[in-house]
C-alpha cells in the first residue's frame, strides 16, 4: 500500500533517529494490519505504523500468552538510545533480532534507490509506505514477512536531502 503523508518531516536527519522496544502504540500518520500465520503455525497480530519518517511495529500471537513485542524507529523526545547497528535480545516469549545501516548516496542514485524501493513495496500485500509532499524521494516503507515461525520485517527510511537511506532489518521468533 502506497500512501501520500499528509504532514511534514518529523526527523530532519538520518542521525535523529533512535531505536525503542516496548513502546506504548504511538499516533499514526499510516497503518497496515496484518493477521500472519498458516495451519502449522499459531497465528499472529502485526500492525505496522508509519510514524512520519519513523517507523512502528507491533507484534502480538492470538492463541498464546507469549505476550507482545513493540519496536520504534523514531526521533524519540529524551531518548538516549541512538539507532544500533545491531540487538538481539530476549522479549517475552520471544528471540528478537534488529539490524540497521546507513547508505549514502549520490543524487542519481539514491532517485534510483527510491523509486526501485517504493515499486517493491507499494504493490506487495504486507508492503506499507508513505511518502511526503514536496519530494518524490522523501520517504518511509515497510515490508513483512512470515515463515517457519519467524515474523521478518524490513525498513526504509529516506532523507533525499543528506542524500542518506536508513535500511533497518529486524526478527521475532517464538522461544521453543
């Protein structure tokens, strides 16, 4: 799903973002909800929220009391937890992993970039993206996935401006 932001930049720079589990649902400028599972694997409650030119995801199993999981992406007022290039951790009932990377790019490229990214989420039935008036190349997008017990979810966050592209890659799987 494809989706003009009716808002400004929240986050100036790539360097404003943090990272936060557990986080309370925060207001949404864009949601995607998803129920994911199939016969063999307990069915589970994903809801991605666009924050502006942050990122929400929230992660709940319908049938257990593994308990949820909530990751931010976002310039948090206080926060003094910078965006880590990787966690793993233990949440509840559940492994969760986290990744993320910063790509600078020339003018060309990183037009490019936004619009292969944009083609491949706009279209995709777990794809959420957003982007904002004024730049074709001003961006958030999301994507998840579900197998073999896994939930797997990517992040795009675009600054055309510092011609910079904040890629996040995250995992939560239930504790055998």
């Amino acid at each position: 799903m494809l989706t003009t932001l009716q808002t400004a930049y929240t986050d100036t720079r790539a360097g404003d973002l943090a990272w936060c589990l557990g986080k309370e649902a925060l207001p949404a400028l864009a949601v995607l909800d998803l129920r994911l599972g199939g016969a063999d694997q307990p069915p589970l409650r994903v809801q991605m929220r666009l924050l502006g030119a942050s990122h929400q995801v929230l992660i709940d199993s319908i049938d257990s009391d593994d308990g949820g999981c909530s990751e931010t992406v976002a310039c948090i007022p206080g926060s003094q937890t910078p965006l880590p290039f990787g966690v793993a951790k233990r949440i509840g009932g559940w492994d969760y992993e986290f990744a993320a990377r910063v790509e600078t790019l020339s003018r060309g490229s990183f037009a490019g970039r936004a619009q292969e990214l944009l083609a491949l989420v706009a279209d995709h039935p777990h794809g959420l993206a957003g982007t904002f008036p004024g730049d074709p190349h001003a961006f958030t997008a999301m994507l998840v996935q579900h197998s073999e017990g896994s939930v797997r979810w990517r992040t795009w966050h675009a600054y055309p401006q510092e011609g910079r592209l904040v890629a996040t890659r995250s995992r939560i799987s239930a504790l055998p």
